[in-house]
C-alpha cells in the first residue's frame, strides 16, 4: 500500500513539469509549442497583418508601414515609443503589440532677402505637426522692411499673422521686400536763403547729390558744413549708399566794397573799404578853391545825399561830393509883408522904388557873400569845358584883376565885368553842375546857355521860374527885403546902408558895413577897389556887402511894380530899356549905397564894379 502511493505522486510531479514547458500533447501523443499573436499598431499608418510567432521564437521583420508625411522610424515595445524591438534579438513570450514610431517629415523654409540679413529666429525647415509659425521681420541696412510675399514680384498682399499653421506641408519660399528708409537733410541757412530745387529728403538709392549754393545778400557762400562750429573740411555732395538725417550748415563771409570819394574837382579822398551792410566812416572833408563842402551825394547829378550815419553799403559805391561855390545861404523867411514907404532922401541923380508898396515874398535863400571871381571862374571853365555853356565875358578878379586870368590871392574878391546876361547864364550852369533845375529858359522851354551878343534877343527875353530850385538873381524886392531887414518887426530905414546903425551922414556907422569911395560930405576913406567879400560887418540877416563893393544885379527889368496891393513874389516891370541893379559899390558914395537906391544898365552892361549875388529856393 505504501509503494504504491508513492508512485503515484512521483507520476504527479511529472504531470504538472511537463505543463510549464508549455508542450501539448497531439493526438499521436506527440508534443506541440505555444503560439502567440503578434499585433502591429500602425500608429495611423498603413495597417500591418498580425502574425503568431511559437513561444521563444523571434518576430519576422514585417513590411515597414508608411502615413503620409512621416517617416517610418520603427516599431517600439510600449505605446510610449521608449524602446525599440529589436528583431535581431528579441524573441516572442506572450501575445505582444509592436507599435509604429513615426517622424513628422520635415520641410525646407527658403528665404529669398534681398540683401538683407534673416532674423535668427526664422526657422529653415518645419514639419506638419510644428506649432503655428510667424516669421519676424528681417532687416537690411538703410532699408525698412515691407513685408514677406509669396511671390518674386511681390504681387499679391504682404504676410502677415501666421504664416505657416501647424499642419501645414509642402516646402515654403518667401521673399523679403524693402523700402528705402527716407532720410531727411536740413539745412541751416544763417538768413541765407537755399538754392532752389535743394533736396530736403534722400535714400540709400538716390544717385549722389551735389549741394546746391545758397544765397545771402551781402555774403559769399564758403560751402556747407557738418557742424555748426563750421570745423573740418565742407562738405559738398552725399554720395550714393549714405544714410542717416543729414543737416548742414552754411558758411558765409561778408562782402566788402569800395567806396570812392569823388571830388567833383576837389582835393583827392582815399577810397574806403566798407563791409556790406556797414556806413562808411567819415572821411577828412575835401577842400576846393573857391567853394565850401556840402557834403557826399549819391548821384552825380546830386540829387540825394549820403547819410553817413544811417545810409549803408550795399554794392561798389561812388559818392560825390557836392560844392557850393563859396556861397554860404542864410534861410530869409518872408513870414510878414513889408510896405516900402521909401521917400527921397534928397540924393541928386538917384531914384527910388514907388512908395508905399506892399509886398508878399515867398522864403527863399540868399547868399551871404557876393559871388566871388574863384566861385565865378571854377563854374565858368566848368560850364565851358563840359556843360555846353558860352559867355560873352570872361569876368575880372575884382576891380584891379585880368580878365579872365586864373584866381589868384585876390580870388575872394567879387567878380567884376560880367553883364546881367553873363550873370544869369552863369547862375544857369551853376544849377546844372548842381544837379538843379535852370530857372532861366527860353519862351519855349529851352535853357539858356549863351550870353554872347549874338544871342542877345533870345537872353534878353528870359523866361524866369521862381518856383523851380534852381539858382537865379534876386528879384528886386527879395534884394530890398534881404537889404532892409533888422530884427522881423523893424526895417533898416531907406537913408541907411544895409546893416547901419545910423543913415548915411554917419561916418562911422557906415564904414562898419560898407566898402566905397565918398562919405557924403567928400571925403575918402582910401579905398581903390573892391574887397574881399564879407570883411565888413553884416546885416541883420547875416548878409555881407549889401551896401557897396560891387552894384548887384537883380532879375528884374528897371520899372515899377504894376498891379494892386499887395502883390505876391513879384519880379517887377513887364518889360524895359534896362535891367537893375542896387546896393552901390567901392568907386561911389555912400549916398549911392543906400538900400533905396536903385540903377539900371542894359543887359549888356559891365564894368568893374558890378557884380551879383545869388538866391535860390533850396
């Protein structure tokens, strides 16, 4: 009994070896292997068969599945894809799954820039499983950039956003346009003013520019510069391929000018170097024989004068200087009429203005001196030598002078031996070398150049202006007024010598204002000719002479004023066998050099003690 189990479970144990060898037994008794399946997981690839595969047995490698726009990497032992079957080597114990492990395929990115430089973050490949994709802006030196097209002409709309989603296949090209970065260019003129067509913007592309020169009245342009200190080297163009706002400034030095003094016959001035825009420092008045200095004009004809306080230079200038002949002019302002109730004071051969007139003067200028041979002579050979004038008389230094002699010691002596047509033709040239109006003209209109005998009906008939600023003989009565005139309320009474402070029968009081032959009782003081004007003591206006030296001329024809009172800037009679003259002179008596004399001689008359004096209405 004992034998025989023990038998049995030695049978036993057998039994139960034989089922973990994994053997089946067949039918014949034989021994059959385990199977397993194996299954392939694609992965969303192309299906793989399953295959069943004997306990310890390896895995036939299947046909590698494909899936669209991956790679076929393997097939791997967890859904995790972390280790590779390896077919070589790994053998099959139980029912396995093998799963597919795919690489996403990779596309290229290309760029086409252009020149420019790609952003680094700009992927060069993506696959189909990559996130979203929005590609940076590349850059490009002196250039913005316009946007990533599609297209090498860049026709369609830029991309913007997204430019690759995540899904997307294919290999992708994109093209970088660009806008040339607009620079702008300043320019810092300093009261210039630019060149016109000066560019005010420029590019990287726009050809080389060539600075235009501004403009600065009363500047040279010196060239543009980089600085506002105006340092280093000007710069003149900007050259193809810069870049960067361009501003410059322009350099400018001032103009100078020459300034000549001209004379007018005077003595020379040195010509003065005058910044624009400056006035002309003062020079040393000029001096000239026989005339005093007015001042410097701005036109030949003298018309304006230079202010040399205010006026400025502008341009080359000549200023010429303006002369009067000597002939300093006191302003007479006729502000009141004067009644001549002048009564005969018993002068034998004298006559005397009609009494008790009233007449109204306009202001007018008289010379303080009587015109002197210098004054007369620099005129004359001016009149003859450029100004188309001919005299009839060559005029005398004086009484004791040579007709027509250069001036000489005695030049400030009046002129003598001059007719009244010399006198007004000499007062004519005289105006125009002044750049004034004749006063004396034809009944046409013409002026009046020619005081030779030849022309005697033409002068004689002189058309005289009293308007016109020009320089002329006084009329009678602007002679009478200038003569008699004291203080503005009182007058000089008719039997006094213009200036005197008692009349005629006082020595003294004569002599100290009049150069003649005779007191009235005979007896001389010793003069023999005429005096240097203005030695005597003046009148109430400040008028040398006016009593003796030489007889004066007057405009008007010997007569008698006509019409009823009060009459207004009167020139005397219409017509007459004479013209006047008044205020005596050196070979008379003093009975002669009253202020109510007055002498008459035809036009033609001349000797050495007639001279003139003139006025004007500047």
């Amino acid at each position: 009994m004992i034998r025989k189990s023990i038998r049995f479970l030695a049978l036993f144990v057998m039994l139960v070896s034989c089922t973990q060898a994994d053997l089946e037994k067949k039918p014949d008794g034989g021994e059959v292997p385990t199977q397993y399946t194996v299954t392939f997981n694609s992965n969303g690839g192309s299906a793989v068969s399953n295959v069943v595969v004997n306990h310890g047995e390896k895995v036939a490698e299947s046909t590698s599945p494909t899936k669209t726009n991956y790679g076929f990497v393997g097939w791997y032992k967890e859904e995790a894809l972390t280790t590779a079957w390896n077919f070589t080597s790994d053998t099959v114990t139980s029912n396995t799954t093998l799963f597919a492990k795919w690489n996403a395929g990779a596309f290229t990115i290309s760029y086409e820039l252009n020149s420019g430089v790609n952003a680094s973050t700009n992927p060069i490949n993506y696959t189909v499983e990559t996130a979203d994709i929005t590609l940076a802006e590349a850059s490009r030196v002196g250039y913005s950039f316009a946007g990533w097209f599609v297209a090498s002409d860049f026709s369609g709309t830029t991309v913007a956003g997204v430019v690759i989603a995540k899904g997307s296949t294919g290999d992708k090209k994109f093209w970088a346009k660009w806008t040339p970065i607009t620079y702008n260019i300043s320019y810092t003129l300093n009261t210039g003013n630019n060149y016109y067509g000066s560019p005010a913007t420029y590019t990287i592309e726009t050809a080389t520019i060539t600075l235009g020169t501004p403009t600065r009245t009363g500047y040279t342009f010196d060239g543009w510069y980089d600085n506002a200190g105006l340092t280093g080297t000007a710069v003149t163009t900007i050259s193809l391929g810069s870049m960067g706002a361009k501003e410059f400034w322009a350099k400018w030095t001032i103009k100078t000018y020459t300034v000549t003094f001209n004379s007018n016959g005077g003595s020379a001035v040195t010509s003065a170097t005058v910044s624009y825009g400056s006035t002309v420092t003062k020079p040393a008045d000029p001096a000239k024989s026989g005339f005093e200095f007015i001042g410097w004009y701005k036109q030949s004809r003298l018309t304006t004068q230079w202010n040399l306080t205010s006026d400025t230079v502008t341009a080359a200038t000549t200023v010429y200087a303006k002369w009067q002949s000597s002939v300093t002019v006191t302003s007479i302002k006729t502000t009141t009429s004067l009644t001549n109730t002048i009564n005969s004071v018993g002068v034998t051969g004298v006559s005397t203005t009609l009494q008790g007139r009233t007449v109204n003067l306009s202001s007018f200028y008289m010379g303080k001196y009587e015109i002197t041979y210098a004054q007369w002579y620099e005129v004359k050979t001016w009149a003859t030598s450029e100004g188309g004038y001919t005299f009839q008389n060559a005029g005398r230094e004086g009484s004791a002078g040579i007709d027509g002699a250069a001036p000489t010691t005695a030049k400030n002596e009046p002129v003598t031996m001059i007719s009244w047509r010399d006198a007004i033709v000499w007062c004519n040239a005289l105006s125009v070398k002044e750049s004034f109006t004749p006063c004396y003209k034809t009944s046409s209109g013409g002026v009046i150049k020619d005081s030779r005998d030849v022309n005697a009906a033409v002068v004689d008939a002189a058309v005289l202006n009293l308007s016109t600023i020009g320089y002329r003989l006084p009329t009678e009565a602007e002679w009478e007024y200038a003569a008699r005139y004291k203080d503005g309320t009182n007058w000089t009474p008719t039997d006094y010598l213009s200036g005197a402070t008692a009349n005629y029968t006082d020595k003294a009081a004569s002599l100290a204002v009049g150069v003649f032959d005779y007191y009235s009782d005979g007896a001389t003081p010793g003069v023999t000719k005429t005096a240097n004007v203005g030695t005597k003591t003046s009148n109430g206006l400040g008028l040398f002479d006016m009593s003796g030296n030489v007889w004066e001329w007057c405009s008007d024809w010997y007569g008698f004023i006509t019409g009823i009172d009060p009459v207004t800037d009167t020139t005397g009679a219409a017509t007459g066998s004479g013209r006047v003259f008044r205020g005596g002179s050196w070979y008379n008596l003093t009975d002669y050099c009253l202020v109510c004399v007055r002498i008459k001689g035809t036009p033609d008359s001349r000797n050495g003690s007639i001279g003139f004096r003139i006025v004007t209405k500047q």
